[in-house]
C-alpha cells in the first residue's frame, strides 16, 4: 500500500499548494516512503500568496441609493465586501447600473495555510485497511502516527496530525541507528541527514542498491544469474530502508521438484530470489513452451540492515533452515500425492463444492466438457473434418477433454492444498508424470492464463479451448443465477474471468466470436445447469430457465470487457473504441482490425469531414423520426443535381467497399469512403434535405440513409470526435 499513499500523498501536497496559489512556475515535488515514513520534498514555494484585489458587484444603484442616499442595501453590501460605504462605486453594466467595491485582499503566509490544510490532506490518504489507536479519536491511517517533521525551509511549521506535534525530529534505522531522534536542520537536508541515519528514503535509490546488490551476490556463482521478477524487487524494495543481499543455498535433492514449486516457496512464502544456470536449459519441458531456465541450489535474501561476515553467516543459516523445511513439506507432498492418478481424483471432486448453487467441481467438469465440446463445433474444418484454426494448426480434440476432464483434479492433492497459487500447474506437471501427452499437461497447466492483462495467453489451442471453456461457464452459471457484478462489487471475479475471454479471442488463432463463446456456455447451463441432479431451485421451472436464458445479459457483459480491452489495453481512443462497437462487437480479432485502419487514417482531412458528414446525417435522420416524416426511396425519383450525384458516387463505392470489407483491408476501404467527401459537402451545401414536399423529403431522407447503413459497418463514423 506504500506506493499508492506516496503518490497519493505527493498529488495532494502539490494540488494544495496550486489551490492557494503559492507554487511557482519552477516548482519540483519528491515523493519519498519507506516501511516507517511518507515524506514530500516540495522546492519553489513561495513564502506567502500574493496580494489580490478583486471587484465585488452588489444590488442594484437604484436600491442601494435612493434619492442618492445610501440606503440599508448599501451598507450591507459595504459590510459584506469589508469596506466603507464611501468606497463604494457605480458600475454600468448591460443590465443597468450596479453597486460595486474594490476589495483588496493580502495574501496569508505559506506557513499559516500549509499549517491549516496539511493535516486534513494527510489523514484523507486511501488505504486499503485502516486502524485507529486512540480511543474517541477520529483519525484513522494504516500505522499509528508517532512523528512528524514539517518544515519550511529551517522553520518548523506550527501543525499537528493525529495528536502529534510537528517537529524537526525524525527518526533513523531501528538497528542501524537506534531510538535516537534525528534532527532535520533544513527541508533541503532530509534525504542526506536520514541517509546517516542508515535510511536511504528514495524509493528509486533503493530499488538500484538491491538490484546492484543481487547481481554482486549472484556473481560469486560461475554461469549463474538471479531470476528476473519484477514483483518481488518492488516488495522487497518497500518493505527495507537500507537493503543488502545475502546468498545462500540449499540440497541438490530439491532440485527433483518442479521448479514452480520451489520458485513459488522462495518467492511467496520466504520473499527470497531464486537463482538459475545462465546458460543451460530446463530437463523439464511442458509441450512447445520455451524451455524453463534451470534452478540452482541457490537463493538470495533482501535484507533490511547491514551485516558481518559472522552474522551473515548466522541469518544465512537461518533462512535456509526456514526454506529446507518448506521444502521438506513440498517433497512429502509431491510423493503423497502420486499415489493417485488425475484419473483417479477426478471422482473426489464430487466432495469439493465449486459454489452452493450450482454443485460441485465434479458437475462443472461435466459442463466444461460439454461446453468445450461446443466450442470446438463452432470451429472450421479441415477436409477431412478434423477442427483447426484460422491458420490451419491442428486441434487435438481427444487432447483437449482429456485436459478439461482432468483439469480440476489437483484440487484434492495435498500440495495445491498448501499452495493454492500452484494449482493448475500442478496439474499439469503431474499430468506429466503420469503420462499424459505433452499437449494435455501444458493445457492443464495454462488453463488460468491470463491471469490479468499483462499475462500471456495459453500456449496452444487446447489450453486456450479450456480456459474460454472454463471461464464462460462460470460466467453464464453465475448470471444464471442472478449473481453478475453490481457496480464495484465483483466476489467471483467475474470481470477478470471475461477479461481474460477477450484477451484469448483477441490474441489466439481461433475463429470464434462472442457470440460463439456466450452461446456454448448458456445452452450448457440449459441443459446441465443443475444442482445434484435436480433441477436448480432458485429458478422458478428448473434449469431451462434464468436470470440470463437467452445469454443476453452475458453477451453485454463480455463486450463491456472487450470495450476495455481495446481502450486500456490496447490503447486506442475512446471515440475510435465506440466506433468500432457501434458497427459490430461480435468478433474481436475483426474489431481490433477495424480499429487499428481507422486509428490510422482518422487523422486524414477528408475522413475527418466525411465523420462530421455522417454525424449529421444521423442527426437528420433522428430529426425526421422524432417529427414522424417518412423516409422514402431515391430510385425512380428526380433528384436534384448534387443529389443524384451523390446517389450515383454512393452506389458506385458500395460493392468496392464491400469487397475490401470481405479481405478485411479496413484501412483501404475507409479511405476509399473518404472519397465521398467532395460529393457529400455539395450535397447539403446545396440540397435541402427536409424540403416541404414530403416525397421529395422522403427521396433524400431514403439517399441519406442509405448512405448511412452502407458505409457505417466498419464503424460508426458519427462517433469520432472530430475538431471541423
């Protein structure tokens, strides 16, 4: 929560500072946090506000001065602006004339506001979990409050937060420095006089020193380097105020153990990096996923102090006794485990409850498979009937239910037991093992990938197959019973789970739609959607029946996510996203397509004119509705001359536009819309499109809303924002 509440912190010094005016031009925020402190260094305050003067307009002169007497309206207006009656002047305005002052207004001191606003800014921080720690008091913050430093320049700033007193005070390293108080001189002196104080307050700073000091630890190792992860470096970076690195190392037996297992208990349990053979690869290999680096009988420990050779030697002890021990209680249940099969466990899964509604793991395999099934029949064939992708790649259907089938069943081993963020993998390493192909372990293994925006996909078609199969029938069982996120709250994930729907339709090879993917998972729900063989009893008529029974609800729901996908993930504006789904948001992979050709020429003068053309003609035809015209048919009719023409330019483009629609050449095909722009400009530069005939009316209503449907199915035009 460190980073939120520094960057949260820093964003509130700084909008308080511009909102009383006292930042100039060249002003510069630093943010700094360790685990004890948030601090902002802010430079180029200025020492109090300016001077303003601002004119104040009251009653009428009429009402204030009747007889040229000033009257009681006068006096208090004059009270009000803080001047005499005799400073009050006339103002001739458009409306009449009005009484009005000139109030001159000193501007306060930079120690007085921030002493007055700070603290309310300070306690108004976000954090996720919240403690108080003083009885009948109303502040609330993640830790206790036990010192604050505020100074201006040298000068202490009279303000107090949580009942503490603000000083020059602060305090260093618990071991490295003690209880001692350490006195901060000047604002300019924070970083430098807490750094002696064995505190390195730069967040930057101390993510370098760790990453620095892994590789010198990893260095000592010949052909080793420490595993890249991201995550980890930002924990241990927020959790040590003066990081070092120790290595140490643990029994070759271990290394017989998935290395997911042991980087799982290295990195989440123990916060330790593992280390890997730079050059040479894993023996382990799941399917056609790149080769694994392989482990080392090494780890590296952060930690938050600085150390001797004896004590390191100490703690080193110590942290590999803590790690052996957990990798004691991970070998044990690997071996436990192996006594039976995936197979064999698929029947346990009847005892593991998937939600209370809908039963258990083991009636939601049977739906997965069917819906799998579904899915796969919703895909083109090869000649000989075998399903394959857009580019021909083979799916393994046999492959592909034998990995749903057993998909679930490491959820009754022992070692997803204690380390649930394993399970899936462990699936499929002890698919592996037991025999089964390549093809259904690494399927196993990525059927929760993605596991957010920023992970890969599954790595072949199958595991792809199982995780839309998996994921859609959770989201339609859910909407089923009337469960689908409200608002913020989303307790089965359900938006990460179509989150992660769009993302494979988007970025796999297969051809399928929404559509296709909705309506697999709800007609499974139809007709297995039970609890325990009954039908479901929070649906009046059993399982044919729901909240959602023609999925229409949930069809909504993946094309809001895939409207996120498309702005947040990919990028691509607001307007251009809306565009693109108001034409059609079926199939993603086409939508992103449509997306890109018109991100690319929306920038083009006459694509701009033609977007603002197709705007208004959505406007006229709504117009026309609203009044209850009619719209007719331009065929046969005698159009006006810049009327026929565009009738004539429009039908010419339609089957050319049409056949670039089908290569899917969007860019190309926009462009060549583009060309309507001249003939359209002089359409209604010359044309009165509601004209007082009504059959003249309805001929170029029909013209205009011919255009509009013909050339509309790549995007809607009208939605782009255009400045013309």
């Amino acid at each position: 929560m460190i980073a939120g509440a520094e960057a949260e912190l820093g964003q509130r010094v700084r909008e308080l500072l511009e909102r009383e005016r006292l930042l100039r031009p060249e002003a510069k925020l630093t943010t700094y946090s360790t685990p004890r402190r948030l601090a902002v260094l802010a430079t180029g305050v200025e020492a109090s506000q300016a001077d303003t003067e601002e004119q104040l307009t009251g009653p009428s002169w009429k009402v204030a001065f009747k007889d040229g007497a000033p009257g009681p309206a006068a006096a208090a207006f004059a009270k009000k602006a803080g001047v005499t009656v005799g400073e009050l002047q006339k103002a001739v305005t458009p409306k009449g004339e009005y009484v009005r002052a000139t109030v001159k207004r000193s501007g306060r001191s930079a120690m007085e506001l921030i002493a007055a606003e700070l603290p309310k800014e300070v306690l108004a921080i976000y954090w996720a979990k919240n403690m108080h720690w003083r009885a009948g008091r109303p502040e609330r913050l993640v830790r206790p409050v036990r010192w604050v430093v505020a100074l201006f320049d040298g000068e202490i700033v009279p303000l107090e937060i949580a009942g503490i007193a603000a000083g020059r005070a602060s305090r260093g390293h618990r071991v490295l420095h003690g209880e001692a108080p350490v006195s901060i001189s000047a604002a300019k002196d924070y970083s430098e006089a807490l750094r002696s104080a064995g505190v390195v307050v730069s967040v930057g700073e101390r993510r370098q020193i760790v990453r620095k000091a892994l590789d010198a630890a990893t260095r000592t190792i010949a052909g080793a380097r420490w595993r890249e992860d991201e995550a980890l470096v930002e924990t241990v970076t927020y959790l040590t105020e003066w990081p070092t690195v120790i290595l140490g190392e643990f029994e070759r037996e271990y290394l017989a153990l998935p290395e997911e297992v042991l980087v799982t208990v290295m990195r989440d349990h123990q916060k330790y990096f593992a280390v890997e053979d730079a050059t040479g690869k894993s023996e382990l290999q799941l399917g056609p996923a790149p080769y694994y680096r392989k482990l080392l009988p090494h780890f590296l420990a952060v930690l938050n102090t600085e150390v001797g050779p004896e004590s390191a030697a100490i703690i080193r002890h110590g942290n590999a006794r803590v790690l052996r021990a957990r990798f004691k209680d991970a070998q044990f249940f690997w071996e436990f485990d192996q006594k039976m099969t995936l197979d064999a466990r698929v029947e346990s899964l009847k005892n593991v409850t998937f939600h209370g509604t809908l039963g258990s793991y083991y009636l939601k395999t049977e739906q997965n498979l069917a819906v799998a099934k579904a899915l796969v029949a919703a895909l083109p064939r090869t000649e000989s009937g075998t399903p394959r992708s857009t580019t021909g790649a083979i799916v393994d259907e046999p492959s592909l239910l034998s990995a749903t089938r057993l998909a679930k069943a490491d959820l009754t081993t022992e070692l997803v037991k204690e380390f649930t963020e394993l399970q899936g993998v462990i699936g499929g390493q002890y698919a592996l093992t037991q025999g089964h192909s390549g093809v259904v372990a690494q399927a196993i293994n990525d059927q929760y990938r993605p596991s957010s925006t920023e992970d890969r996909i599954p790595q072949n078609l199958e595991g792809q197959l199982l995780g839309l199969a998996d994921r859609v029938q959770t989201i339609t069982s859910m909407f089923g019973i009337g469960l689908e996120p409200t608002g913020s709250k989303d307790p089965f994930a359900l938006r990460r789970a179509a989150n992660a729907i769009v993302k494979i339709l988007a970025e796999s090879e297969l051809s399928l739609t929404i559509s296709d993917v909705v309506g697999a998972g709800v007609q499974v729900f139809k007709e297995l959607g039970r609890v325990g063989g009954a039908p479901n009893p929070s649906r009046p008529g059993g399982a044919a029946t729901g909240f959602d029974p023609d999925g229409a609800e949930t069809s909504s729901f993946l094309r809001e996510r895939l409207q996120f996908y498309l702005k947040d993930v990919r990028g691509f504006a607001y307007d251009v996203v809306n565009a693109v789904l108001a034409a059609d948001a079926d199939d993603v992979r086409d939508a992103i397509a449509r997306a890109e050709a018109l991100t690319a020429v929306r920038g083009g003068e006459d694509f701009a004119a033609i977007s603002a053309a197709f705007k208004r003609i959505k406007n006229i035809l709504r117009q026309a509705k609203e009044k209850g015209f009619t719209i007719g048919s331009p065929a046969g009719m005698k159009l006006a001359p810049e009327a026929q023409r565009l009738a004539n330019a429009a039908g010419a483009l339609v089957p050319e536009v049409a056949t670039l629609r089908q290569e899917r050449n969007y860019a190309q095909a926009l462009a060549r819309i583009a060309t309507l722009r001249p003939t359209v400009d002089a359409f209604f530069d010359k044309v009165m499109v509601l004209d007082s005939d009504a059959q003249v009316r309805g001929a170029h209503l029909g013209l205009i809303d011919q255009v509009l449907r013909n050339f509309s199915g790549i995007a809607d035009f009208s939605e782009i924002v255009t400045t013309t």
